[in-house]
C-alpha cells in the first residue's frame, strides 16, 4: 500500500508536516451548513429499501449539530455528537489521544497520499468509536482524508470499517470538503453492505444566525 518507509526522526518530521496540513484546512471552518444525502445498499450491493435519505445539516465545531429532515418543518437537536473526537476536524486532539506514526506515502497516487498510522490510548473515546488501530490516509497538496480503516486489533491487517472520501471541492479560499463519501463495513470475512453520502450546497462561516445547539455555552 505504502510506497515507502523513512528512518523515524525523519517520520516525526513528516507527521507533523501532515497533521500541521490537516489542522490548517480544518480549523479554519467555524461552522458549516449542507445538503446530505444518504443511500444505504445491500452485501450484493442492491440499494435497501427506503434507504435514500436527505437532510439539511448545520454544524458548528467538530461535534454539535442540528439537522432537519428535507421537507419537513422544524429542527431535529442532535445534541453532541457522540464521538466526541472527530478525526479530521479534530485531529490535534486524536494526536493527544493517541500514538501516530508516520507510515510511507502511495507513490502510485496521482496526488501525494500519505499514511498515518494511530493507536488510540486504551479506555479512551477516541478506542471505543474507532476500534485499537486506524490507518488514516491524508491527501497532502490540501489536508483531506482520503481513506479511513479501522481495525479491532493492534496486528490486525483487515479492517472492520473502511471510510473513502472523494471528490473534494475549495468551498473558501484555501479550504477543502470532501464532498461524497463511501463508508463499508465487515463483520468476519463478510461484506456487510456499504453506506453512500454526498454533500452539496455547502457554506462556512456564516455563524448560523438563529440556530442553537443543546449543550453550547452561551454568550451572556
């Protein structure tokens, strides 16, 4: 998968040139309002039936949100989210719970994909909602996951949920969304179906007039 591995000083420099990436195009975002749609399909890859979903989604950090189902009136609180610890929106806060490592890069990706290997602290939130090893593909030229794998075990080499992101738009000068993303799941040797989710109609930064999230504080 990797292209390549270096000796470890030069490792440590060059995860932190990719985390530095990432926080760059992440932290810029202050809030965030889209257009999901969502469509789960089958292990034969037929699409299940009444699957097909969209919702209005507003975001505010890493993990508040509010959504509201398209064409129904008023809005659904979502409250935090209940991963505390997103892992790109937050990844300096996955570094401080974590062990990282700087794996290789993909020499054959058109775009320079590098690798970042975590092992979550034990007992930590950041373990419970992604499993004892994550393997963590990064498009460097602009801060983006590529791919997401995580695994139940340390020595594990097959992955137990696999999240690819593609199709990355600018949505503000120097800043990069994914814009659709492929999420699939095993249990064993068997495929358990995948989940397909587009964004569209995306705005930053407006500072979400009239919308509040339970368990912000708020301005006196």
């Amino acid at each position: 998968m990797c292209g390549f591995l270096v000796a470890s000083p030069v490792r440590g420099a060059l995860l932190e040139d990719v985390l530095s990436k990432v926080d760059t195009n992440y932290r810029q975002i202050k809030d965030m309002t889209y257009v999901l749609e969502q469509v789960e399909y089958g292990p034969s890859g037929e699409e299940e039936k009444e699957t097909r979903r969209r919702f209005t989604i507003y975001q505010k950090g890493a993990y508040l949100q509010v959504s509201r189902r398209a064409g129904e009136k008023g809005l659904i609180d979502m409250g935090p989210n209940p991963t505390p610890i997103d892992l790109v929106y937050d990844i300096r806060a996955v570094q401080a719970h974590s062990k990282m490592e700087f794996v290789g890069v993909d020499k054959a990706a058109t775009n320079g994909i590098a690798m970042i290997r975590i092992l979550p602290n034990t007992g930590t939130a950041l373990q419970a909602a992604n499993g004892m090893k994550i393997l963590l593909a990064v498009d460097v030229s602009i801060g983006t996951p590529v791919r997401i794998q995580s695994f139940d075990s340390e020595s594990s080499n097959t992955p137990v949920m696999t999240t690819e992101f593609s199709a990355p738009i600018e949505v503000a000068k120097g800043v990069w969304i994914p814009t659709k993303r492929t999420e699939r799941g095993v249990f064993g040797f068997a495929e358990l179906g995948r989940t397909e989710v587009t964004l569209s109609d995306i705005k930053i930064n407006t500072g979400l007039p009239g919308i509040r999230f339970s368990g912000e504080p708020q301005k006196q």
